[in-house]
C-alpha cells in the first residue's frame, strides 16, 4: 500500500460505482469512475468509443484515466477489465490499494440485467451474459487475485460492503469485536531438548519482537536478511524494536524471488556478515517468505560453523511451513533444495498483521500446506477449515489466530518426534509428489509452491480412495475445500510419460518405489511404496487433458456463502 489511491476492481455488476461512492463517503475521500473520466474526456459514451476506436482504442483512454488518478487520495471504481491489462497490476499496487469486490456469476447477471452499455456482453440473451459473464471472471480472476483486499458482495447492500472495506482499510478487520475477551496472540512450543523453542503468533506484534529476540540468543547484533518490499514495510518496526533491545543491527538485502536461495546469495551474505563483523554473537534473523527464510537459514547454519537464527515469517507459507522445522537449503541449477541444513531458530516470531499486504493468491498457497495439515494429522482442525476458509483467506483475526496456531502445533509436534525425516515426519510430503512434477514440469513458472500442492492433494485423496485405502467421499471433501479457498484441484495437461519421468527419483531404474503419502480417511494419512508407474492411473495423462484447466490457469474459486 505504497500510495494513496483506493483502487475497486471486479467484474461488471461487482457494484464498483456504488460501493466507491460511499466507501469515499465513509473515508472523506473523492470518488471517481473510471469509465465515467473516460467519457468525460473522449466526450463520447463507452460504446461509440468502442464502435469507433475498437477495445484497443478504449483500453489506452482507459490508461490514461487511471495514470491521471494513480496516487491521489481518492477512490476509483475502475472498469471489470482495467486490471487484466498488460502490467496494470503492478502499477495498481504500487499507486495504492487494490480491492476485490467479488461476487458469484448469478449476481452479477442479476444486477447487470440487461446489459445495456455493456459493449462486452452486447447481442447476448440472458443465457449468452451468464456464460460469457463466467468465461471473463474465470480470465480475470488470477488478476483481481493480486488485490490486498477482497469482500464478498453476494447479498449485501452497498453500504455494507462499503463499511467492511473501510474496516479492513483501517486494519480492525471484521471478526475484531470477536476477539475482545479473547486471546490475542498464541505461542506453540517445539519440543526438542536442549534445542526447543517457541513460536509466537498475534497481530501488530513485529515491535515486541527485540526483547523476546535478545532473551532467546543473548546476541550482541542482528542482521535481517529481507527482500526490499518486504524490508520497505516492515523492516523499521523490527529493527526499532532490536535496538531498544540493546542489539546493533544491520539490514541485509537479497533480490525477491526464488533465485536468491543460491550460493551466489549465500556468499554476498557471508561477505555482508564480514563487513558487519559478525561473531558468534551475531543472530540471522529472516525477514520475509520462505525463500528469505531457507537463504538466512543455511547462511546462518554455515557462518562460522552456526550461529543462532530467528524467523520472523511474512508469507502464509513461511509461517503454516516453511519457517517451523529447521530445514533451510540453497538450489543449485539443477535442482531445488539439494544443498541444505538442520538448523534450528531460536524462536519463530510471527506478526500476522503483515499477512494483509500479501496477495490473495499467495495467502490461498499457504492455505494448501494448512489444510495438508488437517488433512493428514487432525480432522477437527480440517472441519474447522470448511466452516471458515474464507475466514482465514480475509484474515479475520480469530479464526486466522486459531487455525494458524492449529496447523502450526501439528507441523511441531511432527518435528519434535521426527526432527530428520526418518518416518512421521514424511507424512508432510502429502500431495508432494504429483506436486514437485508438475513443478519440475512447469519450470517452476506460473504455479505456486502451495497450488501445486493443492491439486497433488486431491489427486493422492482420489487416487488413495481408487487403491482402497480411503473411503469414498474423501476426496471429495477435500476438493471441495480447496476449491473454496480458490486453490487448483486438477493436474496441468502434460502427456503421462512426462509425468513418470519427472516422478522418477532413481533414473536409471524404472522401477524404483516412491514412498506415496495416502489418507486412510480425513485427518489419517500413511505411506505406501508404489512405483511411478503404480501412482498414475493408466489414462492419468488424458485425464489431466480431459477434466480441467491446468492449475495456475483457474483462478480462485467464488467463495461459497458461510
Ligand atoms: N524449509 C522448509 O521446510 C520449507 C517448506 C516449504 C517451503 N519452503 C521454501 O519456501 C519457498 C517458498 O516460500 P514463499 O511461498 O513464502 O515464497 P517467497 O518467499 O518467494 O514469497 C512470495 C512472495 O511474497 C512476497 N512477500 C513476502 N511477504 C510479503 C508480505 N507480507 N506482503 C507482500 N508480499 C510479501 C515475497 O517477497 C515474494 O515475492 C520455496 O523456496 C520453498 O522451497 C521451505
Ligand atoms: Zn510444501
């Protein structure tokens, strides 16, 4: 939220107008329609400018619009497609805040009606807007994904939409008057001996982190390692809070993205540690998602030979996965997490309020590895995920307190009893081994770590139920699920030789056994050996063609009304 622009994007019907003009009203703002400036300007009404300049001609007034209004303080209602454009994003984001107004493709057709002005959907009956309304959103979400902010419509008046998002807005999200009385943060311990150590959970807690830092590694300095959006926001907070500590601190940073888990990073950070004359009593603290995490992590268990660490996790995925366990690693170019490390933290310190500028679909990645979670080890915490997943996808403080809390302790009590991977801890690679193919497949481009493993999921549930290991309705269940939380459930189509290939661990022997994660049923999970060619059903490869979209392409699911 680096601007000051309040930014309403969703399809047509979503009730962009309406809703900007009193959410404006609300926060003593200007209101503005994009598609209203551009008439203005072009004097003339959005279908002659069509008829005349064609979607290309209407798309760059439409850019002109926004650039004129990027980062002013007002709130704009821009047009369903403004968002799908090239690079339109990027540039949303950096002028302000993005808000998703969602709503179901039966809403919006009801309240568009007949479409006059729509050129989009002009010539069409009632039957032609609904498909043609359901083929744009499912275009169109992955971009309204990219939103901070997103709020169910279907139902509510425009005045209540407006009211949540002002809410929202000003970070007491909906759910907060329930958390009065409540508790307002968690720890969960990791039993380890002489190696345990705690994770704390809350809200508006990265300035309580250096006392609680400095206790746990008697440390002289910290350096953070953080990418620089991340280190932008949130970076201050923490090193304020460090050096009242007493600590000195330096702030280290490493581009975004997975490939600063290399050992070119690794030694920029150990020549960074030099300058800083970094000792013994020097802890690594990690800043950011879980790439930040595995890079301080092995830096830290290498610099002289191990010095302490902390995680202080920013993504849904560091803080349900990565950044409990004490396994960090570098890639090498051939392959992700070859080099690596046991290396414990000392604490794992999680602010749950920076999960609010993390997009929508990483927030649903980081979902996955929670509801792998329930679904291997806990069926009430499961249960729990299908009344409130949409909960968790808004942060509501309580249930996102709680059920983050849940999975965490699962995810801890794994390690405690299987800190090396010997056997329980094996359990976590549910939904791993289609996932790390399809990965291996995609070149690791457009599909998330925690996409991948939610379609991997529902094809280990189907296929556990297929070789009679689970009962029928499991995979179900858990589709349903994942489909909620806007997460893919069917394999991207590539032939099925690929697919063995890439599942193939031992190259040269076809077949070498694969140690596939099962469920006996929901919240029970084992492992039975199979060979690749045992895991993927004869017709796997058709079927990923026939069934559905490849994964990163299907957008987030509606969410279903609570
Ligand atoms: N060590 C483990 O046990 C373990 C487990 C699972 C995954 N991993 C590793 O974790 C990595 C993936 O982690 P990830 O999904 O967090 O990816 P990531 O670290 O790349 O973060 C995703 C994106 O979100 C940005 N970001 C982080 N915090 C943000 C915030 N609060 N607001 C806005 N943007 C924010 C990041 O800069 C990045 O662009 C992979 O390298 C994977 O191998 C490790
Ligand atoms: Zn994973």
């Amino acid at each position: 939220m680096s601007g000051a622009t309040i930014w309403l994007v969703g399809a047509m019907g979503a009730g962009k107008s309406a809703v900007g003009a009193r959410l404006a009203e609300r926060l003593g703002l200007a209101f503005a329609d994009a598609d209203l400036e551009v008439e203005r300007t072009a004097g003339a009404r959005i279908p002659e400018i069509f008829a005349r300049e064609g979607e290309a001609g209407f798309r760059a007034r439409e850019r002109r619009a926004i650039e004129a209004l990027a980062g002013s303080a007002v709130v704009v209602a821009l047009g369903g497609g403004a968002i799908a454009q090239p690079g339109a994003p990027e540039r949303l984001a950096a002028s302000g805040t993005v808000v998703w107004l969602r709503a179901r493709p039966e809403t919006l057709a009801a309240r568009i009606g007949d479409a006059a002005g729509r050129p989009l959907l002009a010539g069409l009956d009632a039957h032609g807007r609904r498909a043609r309304l359901r083929a744009l959103l499912a275009e169109r979400s992955p971009c309204y994904a990219t939103a901070t902010i997103a709020v169910d419509t279907d139902g509510l008046a425009p005045g209540a939409v407006a009211a949540r998002i002002a809410a929202l807005l000003q970070g007491r999200p909906e759910g907060a008057e329930r958390m009065e009385g409540a508790a307002t943060a968690r720890t969960v311990r990791v039993e380890l001996g002489a190696r345990s150590y705690e994770i704390h959970l809350g809200f508006e807690t990265l300035d309580q982190a250096g006392p609680a830092i400095a206790a746990c590694t008697k440390a002289r300095r910290a350096a953070i390692v953080t990418v620089p959006e991340v280190g932008r926001r949130y970076a201050p907070r923490l090193e304020r809070s460090l050096r009242e500590a007493g600590l000195r601190v330096r702030r280290l940073l490493v581009s975004d993205g997975e490939r600063a888990k290399s050992f070119t990073w690794a030694q920029r950070l150990y020549g960074a540690l030099l300058d800083f004359e970094a000792d013994r009593g020097t802890v690594v603290v990690a800043l950011g998602g879980g790439v930040v995490g595995d890079l301080a992590g092995f830096v830290a268990a290498t610099w002289m030979r191990g010095v302490p660490f902390v995680q202080v996790p920013t993504t849904l995925l560091a803080m349900a996965d990565a950044s409990v366990g004490g396994k960090v690693a570098v890639d090498l170019p051939r392959g992700k997490n070859l080099v690596g490390a046991f290396h414990q933290p000392r604490v794992v310190w999680m602010d749950l309020a920076t999960l609010r500028s993390l997009p929508l679909r990483q927030r649903a990645a980081g979902l996955a590895e929670m509801i792998k979670h329930g679904a291997i080890r806990d069926a009430a915490l499961f249960e729990r995920f299908e009344r409130d997943v949409e909960g968790v996808l808004a942060l509501e403080p309580a249930p996102t307190l709680d059920l983050l809390a849940r999975s965490c302790a699962i995810k801890a009590e794994i390690v405690s009893q299987d800190e090396r991977e010997a056997g329980l801890r094996m359990l976590l690679n549910f939904g791993h081994t289609l996932a790390h193919a399809v990965e291996t497949l995609s070149g690791y481009r457009r599909i998330l770590h925690g996409e991948a493993v939610a379609l991997g999921m529902a094809f280990a549930a189907r296929r556990s139920e297929s070789l009679g290991h689970a009962p029928a309705g499991t995979a179900d269940r858990l589709e349903a699920l994942l489909e909620r939380a806007g997460l893919p459930t069917r394999p991207p189509a590539f032939p099925r030789r690929a697919y063995l290939s890439a599942l193939r661990v031992d190259k040269k022997r076809t077949d070498a056994h694969v140690r596939f994660v099962v469920l006996r049923g929901i919240g029970r999970a084992d492992t039975v050996p199979l060979t690749p060619a045992e895991i993927l059903p004869r017709d796997f490869g058709a079927r990923a063609v026939g069934r559905g979209r490849a994964g990163s392409e299907q957008g987030p699911a509606r969410r279903r009304r609570r």
